[in-house]
C-alpha cells in the first residue's frame, strides 16, 4: 500500500469532518439494524483517528477512520484497557454499508496485519519517518490508527 504524507499524523478533525463521520455511522448502523452507541466527540490532538461505536445484532464494534487517508477499519469493542493497540476484525455487513457511501477505503484485517515492510513509505514526512523509527509500529494498522505524542 502506498502511503501518502500526513497519514501517520493526528490532527484535530474539522467540525464538519466529524459531523459527516457520525452521519455516515447512524446511516451505517440502519441499514444492519444497529445504532450508534459511543462516539470520540473530542479526540486529543496525538490520536491519528477517530472512532464511533456501533451495536450490531451481532456485538459493538469500533470503527476507526484515518481521517488523511479516508481509511476506515473495523476493531473489537471494547478493547482490552491501558493498551493502544486495536484487535482488528471483519464486519461484512457494515463493511457493505459503509461501501455503498462511496467515501471511504475499508480495509480489512489481513490489510492492516501488513508488515511496513511491504508498504510504500516513500511518500512520508521526515516527522512521520521519525515517529516510525522512534514508536516502531509492526504493521499498517498500527500505523494508521496511533496515540502518538
């Protein structure tokens, strides 16, 4: 995968970024028959996401959007607490729904499990370089959806 510059980094999402996040969730969570349940209304200025909740039929799930890359995955909910690594899952059926939107990337388990070895990083920012060798993330995932400081 190649990644383009500003992808690594946390920024603090415009209003109107967050707001069309959250409605494509509520429209999300109805076409499955879920809801959303929780939301990162304020997310600190490190984090390289933001996230909603969703409960399905099945579970709550987490999902994620890499706001510079329109990247958005899929995480157990809730997650294990004090650790910032996310257990990454598939959801065919919102996976579906957040595709018929046509705004976002949706990736799946096995893509965030790739190693950075594989990925294109040629595009970086040296900061994000750094904050690469310096947090030493092992796969895309992690480096998509980070806490860094």
């Amino acid at each position: 995968m190649r990644l383009t510059c500003g992808i690594t980094t946390g920024h603090s999402p415009a209003h109107s970024e967050r707001a069309d996040f959250r409605a494509h969730c509520f429209t999300a969570a109805r076409m499955i028959g879920g809801n959303v349940v929780n939301f990162d209304d304020d997310p600190p200025y490190y984090q390289s996401f933001i996230y909603e909740v969703i409960s399905t039929p099945s579970g709550s799930v987490k999902i994620l959007l890499n706001l510079a890359g329109q990247c958005l995955a899929f995480a157990k909910y809730p997650h294990v607490e004090f650790t910032v690594l996310h257990e990454f899952i598939d959801h065919d059926r919102l996976a579906d729904a957040f595709k018929v939107l046509g705004t976002y990337r949706v990736l799946t388990p096995s893509d965030l499990l790739t190693p950075l070895s594989a990925c294109d990083l040629n595009e970086l920012a040296l900061i994000e370089l750094k904050d690469i060798r310096y947090w030493k993330p092992t796969c895309l995932g992690e480096l998509l959806f980070n806490y860094w400081d």
